[in-house]
C-alpha cells in the first residue's frame, strides 16, 4: 500500500529558485496538509487543503503557495528560495473527524544555499 | 487555542527501564489526543490516539497512554523500553474546527542504552 508519496526526497537549491514539492495518497482522503519540521519545533504547519479546489494558510505559510487541483495530490510550491526555508517537509493526509489518524509521507529534504 | 506541551526534548534510560514521555495539553474542550513516533529519516506514524472512549489506552509495542482531565495530562509509558524504542515521539491534539488541524507538541528524542 502507498498511502502517502512525497516527490523528491531530497533537493538542494540556490537562493531564489523556485520548485515545487508533490503529495499524492491513495487514501481517497479530503483532507491534506503540508508541515516544515525544524530541530527543537516540532511540525508546523504551512498550508492544509479540505477538499478538491480548496486551500488555506496554516501556521507558517509565507514564502509558500500550495494548490489541490485533484483530490489525490497537494502542491507545495516555493517561488523563491530562502536559507530560512531549508527544513524537512512533510505531506500529510486523513479523513473527517477529530479523532481520525493522520497518515504522513516519509518527507522531503530540502536545503537551500 | 488548543496546544501541547511536551516536557523534555530528550529522555535517557536503560534498556528494561520504565519509558514516561510527559505531554500536558489545554483544550477547552474535551480533546482528541494522540501519540506519533518518528525513526530516522521516516514520516510520523501512530502510537495510539484518546477519542474518549477509554481514559488508558494502548497501542503497539508496548506502549500506552493515560489521559487525565483533572491533570490535562497524557503521558505515555512503557514498562520495559527496548533498544528499538530509540526514536522521536511526538504528543498531538486534532482541533475540532474547520480542516481538523493537528497541532503537535516540540517533540521528545528517547535514548535507549544497553
């Protein structure tokens, strides 16, 4: 089983690049989100996504621009890279309801020079 | 706002001693709970989750939790920590609000020593 897939694993870039970070479950999940993991932080969240065609900003999303065009994929996209934005991202998915899991991919590894 | 806290960033025992990673959460709500563990270089997975069914709750390889109101606590424990217990664990409470954000705590790295 695949669940949750994350593209590429791991990236350098320079300062102002632009990329973008692919999720994809096979969970048929409404809900997605993407976390930044920093040492000493713990996971926060950068943007989350309720639905197909849905987006909205978590707890860190400037610098970050996502988009759900398809039920089963999130887009993390960076228009222009910062040294502040060199972290472990991690694409998350679940279902409706409080007390439901979430299921993570296995993170990307991004450092920006 | 709904947050957890987890005390100590790292934990240091031996093998075969007790395993109590601390979380205390404030909600103003009865909360949903979970615990996730994080190996090297690996995504999150579930430990075990509180959903109000049972205030002591177990999940895989040994572990369980207790969640305490009148403490807002949820630790977890194991009663024998092995050398494959070594990891990050994360304590997290779902927000019962739009999306179903799931705050996590800063996290606690366990040391596991022959």
């Amino acid at each position: 089983n695949a669940g949750v897939t994350q593209t590429p694993k791991f990236r350098v870039l320079k300062t102002g690049q632009s990329m973008t970070l692919l999720c994809a479950q096979d969970m048929n999940h409404e809900y997605m989100y993407w976390y930044r993991q920093d040492p000493g932080m713990g996971l926060r969240l950068i943007h989350y996504s309720v639905g197909e065609g849905t987006t909205a900003k978590g707890e860190v999303p400037d610098g970050y621009n996502v988009s759900r065009l398809k039920k089963q994929n999130f887009l993390l996209g960076l228009e222009s890279a910062a040294p502040s934005q060199t972290s472990v991202y991690f694409c998350a998915s679940r279902s409706g309801g409080s007390g439901n899991t979430i299921y993570f991919g296995e993170g990307s590894w991004l450092t920006v020079v | 706002a709904q947050s957890v806290t987890q005390l100590g960033s790292h934990v240091s025992v031996s093998e075969g001693a007790l395993v109590l990673l601390r979380c205390n959460y404030s909600s103003s709500v009865p909360p949903y709970l979970f615990w996730y563990v994080q190996y090297p270089n690996q995504g999150l997975q579930l430990l075990l989750k509180y959903t109000s069914a049972a205030t002591l709750v177990k999940g895989i390889n040994g572990f369980e939790a207790e969640f305490k109101k009148s403490e807002t606590s949820f630790h977890l424990t194991k009663p024998s920590a092995h050398m494959s217990d070594a990891a990050e664990y994360f304590c997290a409470v779902t927000l019962n609000t739009g999306g179903f954000k799931t705050i996590f705590g800063a996290g606690t790295r366990l040391f596991v020593k022959a």
